[in-house]
C-alpha cells in the first residue's frame, strides 16, 4: 500500500558523518530501530575510522561529505557526528542537497552559526533535528514530570555539577578537542547536555554569571567552570563544571530544591535518583527507584541509553507521526545560555538573555 508519505512504506536511510567516539552509539541507536531505519552510508576524513565502520556497518564508505552527497547512497538524514564547529557548514550543506540534518551537541559554537544552520533548514523546507539524549533518561523523565505535575511549588535554587576528567591524552587525541572555533572547553562540549537540562526543566534562564578558567590542560578553551543563573520565575540556579576530577569521572548530577520538594539525580551521569521527597506521596513514587541504572563495567558510557530514544522521535516525525522534541529551535536554546556563560567570562558581566547582538 502506498501513501503520499514515502517513509511510511520503507525504512528511513540515514548516512552517519563522522566516525570517532560518539558514532557507536548513533549506529546501535539506528540498528535498533531494525525494520524502521537502515544505515546507509559513513563518511570519515580519517580512513582507518571510515574503514572500521564499513566493517562494523557494512554501509557504503565515503571519504568526504561532498562525496557522500554526489554518491547513491540516497539518504533521507545525514547525521553529523563530527567536530562541533563544523556542524553550520555541514548542515547548510546537507540542506541545500534537500537532506534533513541531524546535529550532535552542540549544534555550534557560535550562536550567529546555530541561528545560520535553523535558517538554512528553514529555507530548504528540511527538518533540523538537534540530540538531546539526556532529556529522555528514564531519571531525567520521573523529574520532569514531577515539575510539570507542580509538586515541587515554587522552586528555589537548583544546582548542576558535572565532576569528570579528561585527561591531557583524550585533547591530544584529536586535535580539534579543546579549540574554540571547533569545540569550545567544559562547558561547551561536555557539560551542554547538563545545561540544556537545567533550562528544560526549571528554565527559561533570565541571567548569566560565569567564571571560566584553564587550569591543568594544555588547551585553548577551558577545563573548569562556574556559572551563576537566575531563572525566568525568580529562583537561582548554578552549574559546576570540571574535567580535572582525579582519578576519573565522579558525578554528572542535578539537584532541585522546591518549596515541597527535594529531589536529586546523581551518578556518574544522572543515572541514579539520590533523593526524592515530596510533601504529598503519590503512588509512582514506588516506582521511582526503578528509573535508575547502572552505566556497567569501569562507569560505563556517560552518554546514557537516550540515543534509541532520540531516534525513535525523528523517525515518528519524519513518517508524520509525531513532532520533533529537539529540534533547531529547541538546540538553540542550550548554545544561547553558553555563549552568555563565555561572554560573561570573558567580560567579567551580568549577561542577560535573550542575547543581543
């Protein structure tokens, strides 16, 4: 049976752009969805990274993205896992080609190139698909709907540490790491899913104060972070960043503290719900505790099991059945309130949101 949507008959194709460490993930999220989506094509500039996701895939192999886009692979979605100051061009690109784009974190790290990337998806009639895995986290998910309940009342302060290391050897590894124009430092690279989940779940942000600071890496960018918040509806908040915990990664936690409630997320990577208390008992608390999970083995993969998730949204919403939780517009939100951050470390300001340019 045929419809006017051709996905509705066939698995969704995605190409994968960029096959170093966040790939594996995208790869077993799209295996996952076996029957619905189908990975059709990888693209490296490295050729022993191309090489091992043929091998691993067995998807057609493409040295560059322009090759890519002239192949016959036919991709519906190009998934740019590459470094973060090459996703504008790349999405432009992959628009103009008349391909929906879906972008890692962050989707840039200019905001001026973010707003460049919604437009150009805009203009060419694409869906702009932004990952934001952690929002989907069965813990991130039970807070969510504990705020959206209301069961918090009022919230007071609510405060993000991400506590990780990285050491001199994981920058080295890969010369991008740690540059401004490609990665940006904590904050930017691996603290912007904390601060997009600060902002969706107690936002919008009103203010921004940060510090930044190079302490221990030999980069450009830094690997320490402090920012102050003060939220939309009047409380506080602050977001704690570090890659220089020794000897690995300690915490990646939120904590919600409310006028009925208190509530943290903790673990290596808000895996694990420390505390929940609330001034009325609900009968899904019972359940509370099971929204945890073991990250496995040596603390495991820091990325969470989100991924799966993510995709299952953009292939709902590219076969018209639902509407895209993240996309562009939603990305922006996050890479706004890390530009405020770094203008304010740079400026030593208060700096107010929306950004003025």
């Amino acid at each position: 049976m045929s419809s006017n949507n051709p996905l509705l008959d066939r698995p969704v194709r995605f190409a994968l752009v960029g096959c170093g460490r966040i790939a594996k993930n995208h790869i077993e999220a799209i295996q996952a969805h076996a029957g619905r989506a189908e990975l059709v094509a990888v693209c490296d500039t490295k050729p022993e990274h191309l090489a091992a996701a043929v091998a691993l895939t067995g998807a057609t192999g493409y040295a560059s993205l322009d090759a890519l886009l002239a192949g016959h692979s036919a991709p519906d979605v190009v998934v740019l896992a590459t470094p973060s100051g090459l996703h504008p061009q790349q999405a432009i690109q992959v628009a103009q080609a008349g391909l929906h784009v879906l972008s890692e974190k962050p989707m840039a790290t200019k905001f001026e190139e973010g707003m460049a990337m919604v437009r150009a998806c805009r203009d060419a009639g694409v869906k702009l698909f932004v990952v934001k895995q952690n929002r989907l986290n069965a813990t991130v998910q039970q807070v969510k709907q504990a705020i959206d309940q209301g069961r918090f009342g009022r919230i007071f302060l609510s405060t993000v540490n991400v506590f990780w290391t990285r050491p001199q050897s994981y920058y080295d590894a890969a010369p991008w790491r740690g540059r401004w124009d490609l990665d940006g430092g904590a904050f930017m690279n691996q603290a912007s899913h904390y601060v997009d989940l600060l902002d969706w779940l107690v936002g919008p942000v009103d203010s921004v104060h940060a510090y930044t600071a190079t302490l221990d890496r030999d980069i450009e960018a830094e690997d320490t972070g402090v920012m102050s918040v003060r939220l939309r509806h009047g409380g506080l908040g602050s977001i704690n960043v570090t890659m220089l915990t020794y000897p690995q990664n300690l915490e990646g936690s939120i904590t919600i503290l409310g006028e009925r409630g208190t509530v943290k997320i903790g673990g290596t990577a808000v895996n694990k719900i420390e505390h929940w208390q609330f001034a009325d008992t609900r009968p899904e608390d019972v359940a509370v505790q099971a929204a945890s999970y073991e990250l496995g083995q040596g603390g495991g993969s820091i990325y969470g099991f989100g991924h799966p998730l993510y995709y299952d949204n953009v292939i709902k919403t590219l076969r018209g059945e639902a509407n895209a939780e993240v996309d562009g517009y939603e990305g922006l939100r996050s890479l706004e309130i890390l530009i405020a951050a770094y203008r304010s470390a740079r400026d030593g300001q208060r700096v107010g949101l929306p950004l003025v340019f």
